[in-house]
C-alpha cells in the first residue's frame, strides 16, 4: 500500500490532543464530521484512531497509510 505525505507525528499528536482534528488533517473530511458531530463517536473511535495508528493501518483520505517510516 501507498505511503502518505503526513507526518506520522503530527498525526498523533492530532489525535491525542484534538481528536477529530486529526482527519482533517490527513484529508478524509467525512470522518472529520462524523467525529465532530458525534463527540469523537463518544470517544470510541477516538481510542480506534490510537490503536490504527499504533498497529500501522491508519489511512488518510485517500486510502494511504499513515505510518511512521
């Protein structure tokens, strides 16, 4: 699969600190509303971006990985 161009870093730091903000960042605008308008899918998918960027199989919007190589 397809490297992304964005910082694997800035992506955790994203997620941690302002959870949702971090799809906007990696430009996948439509799970940037879900978790906006669902409070980060009462945390959930907050704590699932954590564990997808940790194992390696968290995907920007245009389906290529996030990962820190």
């Amino acid at each position: 699969m397809e490297k992304s161009p964005k910082s694997w870093m800035t992506t955790l730091l994203l997620t941690i600190f302002l959870g949702c903000w971090a799809k906007l960042y990696v430009n996948d605008l439509k799970g940037f509303l879900i978790r906006l308008f669902t409070y980060n899918g009462c945390m959930v998918l907050w704590v699932m971006d954590l564990v997808k960027l940790f194992n390696g199989t968290y995907v920007d919007g245009q389906g290529r990985l996030v990962s820190k190589n």
